[in-house]
C-alpha cells in the first residue's frame, strides 16, 4: 500500500480526513444552533496560574446557566509555578484528551503551534472570523494567528505601562508627560519642588527578568524601532541606538532609582504603594494592590498611561495576557468549540469587565456605564489601544533570555550599549532566520 493510501486509511480511521471534519462541522452547527447539550458533557480547563481564575469560574457559570447538561471543571495544576508547569508538560506529553481548552499565554501561540498542540478556530467562526478579529486591540489580533490561521481566541488582557502620581502632577501643575524628554522635566521639578530625601523619580524592570523584556522593546518602539523587523532583527541601528541612550539618559540625571540594573516589577510597585516613586513601569495587578493593601499611602492617587517614546506618537505599552485554545486531543471538542464561542462573545467580554478583569475585546472600554462604574477600564483602555507584543517565535524563551541578560547587563554599566546591541543582533540572528 502507498504510503498516500496509509495516511488517508488512518484520518479515516481517526475522524481528521474531510469525512470526520465534516461531520465535526455539522454536530458543532447543531450544538450552536440549538442550544442543547448532549446529557451530562464535562469539560475540563487547564489555566495553570492564570490570575483571574474566579472570574473564569464566574463567566464558564452563565455559560453553564444557558447549557445546563454541561459542567465545567477549571483545573490549575498546583498551587506553585513548577507544580503547574510539570502538570502542563504531563498533559501535552499525554496528549491527555480528559484536558479540552486551555489557557495560552500570549506570547506562547508560535510554540503551541508548532506543536500541534492546539485546535485551529477557523473553521468554528467562519465568515465571521474578521468581525471577531476586529473586536479585538491590534496587538491580540496579532497573538491569535499563527502562519494566518486562528489558533486561539485572545480572552484576558495585560500590559506593563507607566504609573504615574496624579497627585503630584496636579499639584504641580505639569501635565501628564507625553514625550520622554517630557518625562525627565516632569521628575526633576516634581523632585526639586517637593524636596522629599526619599522620594525617587522612575524605576523600571531592568534586572533579568522577562519583564525587562518589555523595557528593552517599549525604548526601541519609542525611538521607532523594535527587536525584530520583517522577521529579523536589525539592532545595529541608529533608532536601537538611540533606544539605548534613552535609557542611559535616566541614569545620567540620576532620576532612575539604583541599583540601576535591578529593577524588578515588585520593587517598582512597593516604593510606589509607599509613596517614594513619582514614575514606574508595571503590570495591571499593581494597581489594584495600590487601591486595596491596607499598608498603601497612594489609594486613588495613581494613574495608568503608557509609556512615552521620543515623540508623542510613539507612546506604547507591552501586552501581556492570555487566549483560549482548544486542545488538539480533546475527547469532547464540539462542545469545546461552543464554549470557546461564548467566550469570545462580546456578552462575555462585558461579564469579564463587570466582574473586575481585562478583556481583550474592545467593547468594554467604550461602553460609558462600565467606564464610569470602573475608571480603571478607561485608562487601561488607553494603554491597549498602543500595546505591542514582544517577538512572536517558538523559541521565544531564548529570545527573552537573549534579551533582558543584555538588557541588565547595559543598564547595570557591566556592558556598552554598543556591545549589548552586538550580542542580541548575532545570537538572534540564529533564532531569526
């Protein structure tokens, strides 16, 4: 037998030729169609340490409330970092078909791809693939398509931004600052004028850390730039250089808090809650910390906007955030596919925003009832609006590492700017083929 012969006998065999697709098509139209369920379906979901779990929970319950045969399970792994990932390696090791969706970090679709670890969606939305791509920010778009297929709808969003006391800048009457240079005026006559001994002026990440990652990207795409371009990286420039200097220019007027090159997003976050930081770079959860721990001298006093480039119409932010998928060896992937529809349902994404999430669907942040009910919606609107993603790759992991050890480096003063330009253009010109 040909080998042709052999591998169309085997999708017959296993439902993945246009026989088995087809008939998947129709049962997936007839659950979408007629609201029922078959008896007693579980479905399980892996969201390993997605932070907003009981806002999950809480959505996959009015999922459940309109297919009452359904019941959905949402498993995390373990309470620890290693617990969850050993759980995730086990399953996709496995190729456990009891796991049907899971949650997928935004950065991670390359490598979910590659692996043929996801179900492609493009079949499930069909021609209204492109309006639910367009409810989406730019940057979640990108993050659900790999090679120009849909592989996992984007569902909670994230970004590293700048917060800044609007306090201190009403009080001093300085606008929030839109440019870089625009920055540093602000920080020094804030400093000068308050004469605080232990008030500090900016703290970014900057120690080797992923999130440094992010301030390595959000200074080229301030000066016009970025890590990667027309799939390969071009750092040697005059933009990437200037990138750089931005950052040394913090240093040089001793705004930026030191140790310089170890910065961490929670050191940037407890000397803002203690009220010594003007200006840092940080992650959404931050700012709730800053409204709700008891020991926070900044409550309703800090602001989220994004972070300035050389010009004002370069100010961006970093995403973060996570997608939906549904797994490729799901035992029950009909009725996978449905639930991974509501949750990408704009109903869905007003529910996310309601019970205290980001989606990353744009209605919620135009909708004035949640805005004014939630004004941290609206400024976090602002910030996804100008969020990029950091370089897409199956080998991202090495990119980062390449990245936020140089990134350190540069700014601990143990590299030239030259010299930690030099090293992420050769060793991800390796990546980036």
């Amino acid at each position: 037998m040909r080998k042709d012969e052999t591998e169309a006998s085997a999708r017959r065999r296993s439902g993945t030729g246009r026989p088995g697709r087809l008939l998947a098509g129709l049962l997936l139209l007839w659950l979408a169609s007629s609201g029922q369920a078959p008896a007693q379906t579980h479905l399980k979901v892996f969201a390993a340490n997605f932070p907003k779990i009981d806002v999950l929970r809480a959505v996959a319950n009015a999922y459940g409330q309109t297919r009452p045969g359904v019941t959905i399970e949402i498993e995390t792994g373990g309470t620890t970092l290693d617990s969850q990932q050993q759980a995730l390696n086990a399953l996709l090791g496995a190729r456990d078909s009891s796991v049907d969706l899971v949650l997928v970090d935004v950065l991670r679709t390359p490598q979910w791809t590659l692996g043929q670890w996801l179900e492609p969606l493009d079949g499930l939305f069909g021609p209204e693939r492109e309006a639910f791509l367009a409810r989406l920010f730019p940057a979640y778009r990108q993050a659900a398509l790999a090679g120009g297929r849909l592989m996992a709808a984007p569902y909670s969003a994230d970004a590293q931004a700048m917060f800044v006391r609007g306090d201190l800048l009403d009080k001093h009457g300085i606008a929030v600052p839109a440019t870089q240079a625009a920055l540093r005026e602000a920080a020094t006559r804030i400093l000068a004028a308050e004469n605080q001994p232990t008030l500090r002026a900016v703290d970014l990440s900057t120690a080797p850390v992923e999130s440094s990652v992010c301030t390595a990207a959000m200074a080229l795409w301030g000066a016009g730039h970025d890590l990667v371009t027309d799939g390969k990286p071009a750092l040697l420039t005059d933009p990437a250089r200037r990138a750089l200097q931005g950052l040394q220019a913090l240093k040089d007027t001793k705004l930026l808090v030191i140790p310089p090159g170890e910065g961490h997003p929670e050191r940037v976050r407890l000397a803002m809650q203690a009220g010594s930081l003007v200006f840092g770079q940080g992650w959404s959860y931050a700012w709730q910390r800053l409204q709700t721990d008891i020991d926070s001298g900044v409550a309703g006093k800090v602001r989220v906007v994004p972070v300035p480039g050389e010009t004002e119409d370069r100010a961006s932010s970093c995403a973060g955030g996570w997608m939906v998928g549904v797994t490729a060896f799901s035992g029950r992937k009909a009725e996978a596919l449905v639930f991974l529809r509501y949750l990408a349902s704009p109903e869905a994404a007003r529910l996310q925003a309601e019970l205290g999430d980001l989606p990353a669907q744009t209605g919620p942040y135009q909708d004035a009832a949640l805005v004014a009910a939630r004004p941290f919606l609206g400024q976090m609107g602002a910030v996804l609006a100008v969020a990029r993603l950091r370089p897409q790759s199956a080998r991202y992991s090495e990119v980062s590492d390449i990245v936020r050890t140089n990134l350190s480096a540069f700014m601990a003063g143990s590299k030239t700017a030259e010299a930690a330009l030099q090293d992420m253009q050769a060793r991800l010109s390796l990546i980036f083929r």
